[in-house]
C-alpha cells in the first residue's frame, strides 16, 4: 500500500509500488523535457530572476538546501 516516487538529476523520475505482502516493484520510468519558454512561462527573457536578499544570505552561510526538497 504503498507508492514511491524518485527524482533525479536529468530530469528522470521512477515510481515504485510496493505493499505489506509485495516487494517494491518499479512501475514507471519518465524523463522529463526542458519547457522552450524558459523560467516563469517566458516572462523573464529565459533567465531566473535574482534571489532575494534573504536568500542569498541563507543560501551563502549554509549552502542550498537540496534536503529540504
């Protein structure tokens, strides 16, 4: 009962299934594509906007927060 989904670098993301009497069974593979618009559906001529100055002060003291995702 229950479902697992895995993301990874390029853009790939499995699913597993899995249950109390089932061992985990991978039951999907997708890779994902980049969206030709770019960041924020086009509105930002293809670059990401700045980050905040809150943000960049966290992220220059400990470094991005790839746990948290």
């Amino acid at each position: 009962d229950d479902i697992g989904i895995g993301l990874a670098p390029g853009g790939i993301a499995k699913v597993w299934l899995g249950g109390p009497c089932l061992k985990s069974v991978e039951i999907a593979r997708v890779v994902g594509t980049i969206n030709p618009r770019g960041p924020y559906e086009g509105k930002s001529g293809g670059k990401h906007r700045p980050l905040s100055e809150t943000s960049k002060a966290y992220i220059e003291k400990f470094g991005i927060p790839y746990g948290s995702w």
